[in-house]
C-alpha cells in the first residue's frame, strides 16, 4: 500500500499482466472504473485532492478494496494517465504535416481537460499501451522522410516540449484567476488607462503602435507552424 513508484508493478497494471485479485474481489468493481473515477475527480478537484480514500468514497467502497486492485496511488497515477492520453490519431493521408499538427493541437485539448496531466514528467514517464501507440504513431509518421532516428525522437520532444509549455501557461493564467476572482479582459480592462497614463508613445513609439493596431495571431498556432516550418525546410533540403 505504499506510494513508492515501483515500475515493473505499474508497467504490469498497465499493460493488462498483473494477477487478478485473489482477495474476494468487490462485484462490479474493476480497474477501469477506479480510473475513470479517480479522473473525474482530478478534473474536478485537482491532484491535490486525489486520494484512494476519496476514489473509495466516491465509489461507495471501503479503501482497502482498492488496494485490491491497485496496489499504490503511484500506481493510479500511471494508469490516468495513459487513461487520459488516449489513442493516437488516425494516419493523414496528406502526409505528416498534417498528422503533427493535429496530434500537437489534440494535446493541448488533452492538457486542457486534464490540467493534472502537467505533473507527467516527459523524460521519466512509464510506457503504457496509449503512450507507447502515440510514439509509435507519431515515429512512424516521420520514417522515411529524410530524418535521422535521433531527428525524429528529437522532433517528438521538441513538438511535445512546446505544446506542454503552452498548456503551462495557459493553467497558470486560469490558476491566477481562479485565486484572484479576476478574469483575464477584467485585469486588461482596469489596467489600460494605467498604460495610457504610464506608457507614454515617446518613451515606447513601437509598444504603442502595436497597442495601437492589435492584429493579434493564435500565438500557439503561430508556433507550431513556424516550428514546423523548419522541420519542413530540414526535411526538403535533404530531399534536393
């Protein structure tokens, strides 16, 4: 019952190779629905608030019939996780642009919904069924386009790196706003006669001209795209 990460027990809970519960098992309680409870706790409530006592309890169980089925809350973790990843997408027949943009824009919907997933380390992480079939997925989209192997594990990186940074900032504007009651165009709106007054056009002539005509972008779809754009320009120089 200890939160020790033990590898091989999660990598056994994931992939589907533990023991069954030899222990009088509750009826209709199983693994996939304790981590489809934990979930919607943790989107609801946060990590913080996850608990096995508190998954119990939401199930209307003891604790310790947890413990029957997952020996450990490093344990759960590791299976939300690759719960809350998901299948990767489909192939794109229009190449692997397409396929990169729409997996970089699915993350950021998945770090969306589940803010919790932020606590993954990207470098350290366990490899379940859905995490290993987004890698395989995804390196199986850039093989054969010119990329060295160390390339295209480096552009798994690279894509994941910015997408998770995007979610960050993005979680900590909303965990900002929730802790002040302020929205995001509420402190804009009380803060720009403080520009006006303070930021005055001969001291700052650019940042008041862009002030002036905001013809803002999606600053995430601008990244990915430039980001792209050089992975695309690698990729057709190798190919000339």
């Amino acid at each position: 019952m200890t939160d020790r990460i033990d590898p091989a027990r999660s990598m056994a809970l994931l992939w589907g190779s533990r023991d069954r519960p030899n222990r009088g098992p509750k009826p209709g309680l199983n693994v996939d629905l304790i981590v489809r409870t934990a979930i919607g706790i943790a989107d609801a409530e946060g990590m913080d608030a996850l608990s096995m006592r508190r998954v119990a309890e939401a199930l209307g169980v003891g604790t310790m019939s947890l413990y029957t089925y997952i020996p450990a809350k490093s344990d759960l973790f590791e299976l939300m996780v690759d719960a809350a990843i998901g299948a990767p997408p489909s192939p794109e027949p229009d190449g692997w642009r397409p396929w990169l943009e729409r997996f970089a824009r699915d993350s950021l919907a998945g770090y969306r919904r589940h803010p919790w997933l932020l606590r993954v380390s990207l470098t350290r992480g366990l490899m379940g069924p859905n995490q290993t079939a987004a890698l395989e997925a995804f390196l199986r989209t850039l093989s054969g386009i010119g990329l060295s192997a160390g390339e295209m594990m480096a552009v798994v990186q690279v894509v994941a790196g910015y997408v998770r940074g995007v979610a960050q900032s993005a979680a900590e504007d909303a965990q900002v706003e929730r802790s002040t009651g302020v929205t995001d165009e509420q402190w804009w709106s009380d803060l720009a006669p403080l520009l006006t007054r303070y930021v005055e056009p001969a001291a700052f002539p650019t940042l008041n001209q862009v002030f002036a005509c905001p013809d803002w972008v999606d600053p995430f779809e601008f990244g990915l795209c430039r980001l792209l754009d050089g992975v695309e320009a690698l990729v057709a120089a190798r190919s000339a």
